[in-house]
C-alpha cells in the first residue's frame, strides 16, 4: 500500500510538473476575442459623488 500511494505522488507531480513547466499554452478563439475586447478603451463614470456621507457627519 505505501508504494501504491508513493507511486500515485510520484506520478501526480511529474503531471504537474509537464502541465507546468513543459506544454506551452495555446491561445483559443475565445481567449482571442476576449484579449481584442480588452484593449478597447472602457466607458468610466465616476460615482464617488453619489455616495452618500459617513453616519455621522453633517455636511
């Protein structure tokens, strides 16, 4: 039973160990769009002058 468990840690760390260092990422459609999407400029709307004032503080 140990070298049943010893051989599942040893095989589980050199997976992780491939997944990690070894295999380069691909990039997917969806990853594509989402990075085209992303550097489009954003709309921003500050709304700190809607938040309402501290309990407590008269103004």
């Amino acid at each position: 039973m140990p070298y049943l468990f010893g051989g599942l840690v040893l095989l589980n760390a050199l997976t992780l160990g491939y997944y990690l260092f070894l295999q380069q990422p691909t990039t997917t459609q969806t990853l594509k769009a989402a990075q085209d999407e992303i550097t489009q400029p954003l709309a921003f709307t500050n709304s700190a002058e809607y938040i309402p004032p501290i309990i407590g503080v008269r103004e």
